[in-house]
C-alpha cells in the first residue's frame, strides 16, 4: 500500500523503481557482484575454485574473520556510494542496507550472524562538517532489516589523519594504525563492523584491532562494495 501511495524513484535512473527502496531492478542487475572473493578479506579471486582464501590472507590473516562485500566498487554502484557521503545519505542508505542485509541473509544461511553491526566511527571533525557519518546510516538501515542491534558510541576515532584515498597502502596501515577506541565495553561475542567500501583494510585492520582489544572476541567485516 505504501508503495503505491508514496511510489520509490530510482537514484540512478529517476523512473519509479516500484519497490520500497529508490532503486529499480534494472540498475540494480547493472552493479557488479563480487561473487567469486577471498572469504577472509573480500578481494576478488584470479579463478575459481574450492579455495575461498587469497595468498595474502593466508601468509598474514587479517585481525577480523570474514568480510561481506557483496559488490565491486563500480559504476553504477558508485553513485549510490557516492550519494551516501553527500545531502543527508538516507535514501541510499536503505538502499544499500537493503542489499547488505539480503546478501548478510543468503551467506550466513548455514551459520550465525553477527550479534551486533558497529559502524566505523568518523572524528569529531570530519562529522560536524558532513553532519553525519554514512558508516553509522548503513549500519543502522542494515541492522533493523536483520532485528540487530547498531552500536554506534562503543567504538571511536581518537585521532584524526589525513584522507586514506590519496594514501598508497603501507602508508595507510601507519596512517590508521592508533586512530580507534573502544569508548564503551563491547558485550558481544561477535561483532560486525560496517562501512561503505573496502579499499586496501588498513581502517578496517586498525577498527578491528581495537574492537578485538575492547571485549569483542570475533570481528567481522561488513561493506557495501569492495574496491580493486
């Protein structure tokens, strides 16, 4: 009924997406799905095979379990990643909360989710100029889909550092390495924590290491896309 009153309008293409996210069907089949990847790290794999581990995740495992990415950071995906960090990020935020926990569901069908989605914190800084973190939208959008819950104040960004983008990837690792807290003690076994895209991990690895050290016994990753 809501769908028909107030009828959803694709971000991509403006025609009515009928369905109860603003995205159509058509655009959604034109992302690229990172179906064949790294179960550890969410890298895409040169072949396919019985293997689910790359040969850098073997030689130094990361600090967290498995990683989610149930795309690849291209166009058209890229605008709604990009209208994410731009106006208020709602729409896309469902949207992409959508599709992460329809994937969450489809690849933890045979195991148990995370108990709880922590989202990578932004500093005091970058968040009162932006006015919100895209990271904590996703997350939450991505948790009420799967009746869990969000903890955006349990872990924090203590020190603030340059944009990872122009980084290459050891400086990104240095760049990161002490910049998270964990603000409030993590009562779950299990945790999740959630962005919008993966590039090299140095955040996730600093993030990780720092839910690790606060009482979480097992992270896991969880983004939207994954860049090559």
């Amino acid at each position: 009924m809501l769908s028909n009153l107030f009828p959803g309008i694709c971000v991509l293409c403006r025609r009515r997406s009928r369905r109860t996210i603003d995205l159509c069907p058509s655009c959604e089949r034109a992302f690229t799905c990172n179906d064949q990847a790294c179960h550890v790290c969410g890298a895409p794999l040169a072949a396919s095979g019985g293997v689910r581990v790359c040969g850098r995740c073997v030689a130094t495992p990361p600090p967290w379990m498995r990683t989610l990415a149930p795309y690849t950071y291209a166009q058209p995906l890229t605008g709604v990643i990009e209208g994410l960090k731009s106006g208020n990020g709602l729409r896309q935020a469902r949207i992409l909360g959508a599709l992460l926990s329809a994937s969450a569901k489809a690849e933890y069908a045979a195991t148990e989710l995370p108990e709880a989605l922590i989202p990578v914190p932004l500093t005091r800084r970058r968040l009162r100029q932006r006015g919100f973190n895209q990271a904590a939208l996703l997350a939450r959008s991505t948790a009420r889909r799967l009746g869990l819950p969000s903890l955006s104040g349990h872990l924090v960004r203590i020190r603030n550092t340059p944009p990872q983008r122009s980084l290459p990837r050891n400086a990104r690792l240095s760049n990161v390495r002490t910049a998270f807290a964990v603000k409030r003690p993590i009562n779950y076994r299990r945790v999740a924590l959630v962005d919008d895209v993966s590039t090299t991990g140095a955040t996730a690895h600093a993030a990780s290491t720092a839910l690790l050290a606060g009482g979480a016994e097992e992270v896991h990753l969880w983004v939207a896309a994954k860049a090559v």
